[in-house]
C-alpha cells in the first residue's frame, strides 16, 4: 500500500540530535518540530491510502514534486495526525496548481501566504476548530495542517527566507493560516458549494493573502439601528479599499473577507446574500484613479484621472466563522500574478483515508 522509496534520508543517534540536524539544515520553520521517523512517515502515507511516490504536483519556486511521502513527512514534523493528512493532501494539491502562481506566493516582497478554509464533514473528521478563535493558537488540526503546508513550501518548494522567500518582513501567518467554515450557525450557503461542489462534499479553499485585518463593526446608536447592517457593510468595503493595499490599486485577484456569525446573521436578516455583499464590499471599496494616484503614482498604469478604480465583484470570496462578536475579517492580496492571485479550491478525499491498526505495546 506504500512506497518505501524515500528521496532523503539521514541517521542521528536520537531525537534531540535529529532536531539539531534538522534545524541547521533550514528544514524547520524555526520551531521544534516532530522527528519524521520511517515509521511514522509511513504510517501518514498508510492513511492516505496512496502510494508513497504519487506526485501531488510540482511546488515551486524549487520545482520540488511534491509526492505523497515529501508531504508526508512534512505533515509529521508539523505535527499532524494521520486523519489530518487528507486536508494536508488537498491543500497541497491546491498551492501546486498552476492557477494559485506559487512560485510568485513564495517569491514575492509582498507578505502572501495561503489562507486555507476547510469545508465539509473533514471538518469533524479532523478535529477542526470553527468557533471562537479560528485562526488562533491552541488547536491541534489547525496549527498542525496549515503548518504542514508551509513546511511543505520550505522543504519542497525552496521557500525559505532570503534564498527564495523576498518577503520584506514575512509574516506570523506564514507559520500556520488554517480554518474551518462555521457551517452550522451561517445563515448562507457552506463557501464550497459557492465554489461548485456539493454540501456532502469536504473541500479545500486556499487564498493566497496577507494577514488577517481585523474590522471593528461597533454597534450603532438606537436612531440608527435600522440603517445598522448598511453601515457596517459600507465599512467593510472601506476596509478592503485601504489606501495601503496591493488589490485597491490593481483590482485583481481574490480577496478573503470572513465573518463571524453574529455579523453574518445580521446582514442575512437585513436580505444580504453572499452575492450582494460582494456587490456592495466592491462599491464601498471604490476610489477614483486620479485620488489614488495622489498616494501611490507609480502603481496605477495609465487612465482617465476620473475613471473609477473597480473590482470585479465575483473576486471577493466570503466565509463564516469565528464566535460571536463585532469584527470580522478582511485578508487582502498581491493581485499582479500571472493569474491574478486567484483561489483554488480541491477536494478532500476522504473515502482514500485507512486508519492505521493498532499497534502493541
């Protein structure tokens, strides 16, 4: 069921040395991680249900095939579990394909990383936090599965800082950026099925953004809580229209913005669907190219001083999760890729998972 062929390999006379080897070779992303022993590399690739040599695709800016045992073995240094890995694998998937322009992710002085939301019943299955803190420290699945990619683009791709990663000052987002869709308390449609798959389907949407920029939607005062909902949804607009962001000038490339329940609900009572708060995100983000230029006159290419500088709509991807509360989040993008730092969404494979016997003690 597996591959024994391993493309590296090494000896150290225990794991603390393992360590020490693995961190002055570059292979870490600076913290301690998992040993990925022949034993426990293989049982990750015993859950996949795969051979050890499947390639996955090609990861640049090192055009490293990303086979299933290199991501497996990432995924244990990450320290992901064997139900973990079918997310890791199609997340992997994702970022290797073509359109997601990984080599310009990883290269660029712009701090991009991938956003990866999780959907479907793989969000059980993997233990994934969609309530309060998301995004956070302090859950397994994760921290281990969006680690597991970037150990992936370090490893396989050749993304490391100052060789390959230009990334002025990097970001913390590019340790660990994973989360689930909070299915159960939003009021529209599970993102994935947005994207063209079936609710009983998992899937995978990776983004490549900055950061999250958290946005405060404080509320408003009583003789304004019927105009509530517009406001803040004119805010959020003005907050992906930031004068100091890549995709206000460039108006290409996927935008992530995602809200919390409380949030959500409230636009869905006021009529909002996804598709129109994508319509007026883009109508609040709009500038005029001459006001734009006043900042940054060397980004913007030429064109009439009063024509409007617009997004398409479709470009802004929308998701739900988080607990209650009044911010929610707007992940910008670099926007000037080949193609256009565009999402790209695969499928998780859940049917190809074996759960490994146990073993003795």
């Amino acid at each position: 069921m597996t591959s024994m062929a391993m493309t590296r390999t090494a000896e150290a006379r225990d794991e603390e040395a393992a360590l020490e080897s693995l961190h002055k070779a570059g292979m870490t992303d600076g913290l301690p991680v998992v040993i990925p022993t022949r034993q426990r590399v293989e049982d990750m690739i015993i859950s996949s249900g795969m051979e050890g040599d499947v390639v996955l695709g090609i990861m640049g800016p090192g055009q490293g095939a990303a086979t299933i045992e290199a991501v497996a073995a990432n995924a244990v240094m990450a320290g992901c579990l064997p139900e973990h890995f079918p997310v890791v694998v199609a997340a992997i998937r994702a970022v290797a394909d073509p359109l997601f322009d990984l080599t310009e992710v990883q290269v660029t002085t712009h701090p991009v990383t991938p956003l990866i939301m999780v959907n479907g019943p793989a969000r059980h299955q993997c233990g994934l936090n969609w309530g309060t803190g998301s995004f956070g420290p302090g859950f397994r699945a994760n921290a281990s599965i969006g680690r597991a990619v970037r150990l992936a683009m370090m490893n396989i791709g050749g993304g490391r800082a100052g060789v390959c990663d230009m990334a002025v000052y990097g970001t913390p987002a590019k340790f660990t950026f994973c989360g689930a869709e909070n299915e159960e308390e939003s009021p529209f449609p599970p993102l994935h099925v947005s994207r063209g798959f079936k609710p009983e389907q998992s899937a995978v949407t990776v983004v490549p953004t900055e950061g999250p920029h958290s946005v405060v939607c404080v509320p408003v005062p009583e003789e304004l809580r019927e105009r509530e909902a517009d406001i803040w949804v004119s805010l959020i607009g003005a907050a992906i229209g930031n004068l100091g962001s890549n995709t206000t000038y460039v108006e290409r490339g996927n935008i992530m913005v995602i809200l919390n329940p409380l949030l959500a609900n409230v636009f869905a009572g006021k009529g909002y669907t996804r598709e129109k708060l994508a319509e007026r995100f883009t109508a609040g983000s709009r500038h005029k190219r001459g006001y734009l230029r006043s900042f940054n006159p060397g980004f913007l290419p030429p064109g009439r001083e009063d024509e409007i500088v617009e997004r398409d709509p479709a470009t802004i991807l929308i998701a739900v999760s988080g607990g209650g509360g009044h911010y929610c989040m707007v992940c910008p993008t670099i926007g000037v890729s080949p193609h256009n730092s565009t999402a790209v969404s695969k499928e998780i494979m859940l049917d190809t998972y074996c759960a490994l016997p146990p073993r003795a003690p």
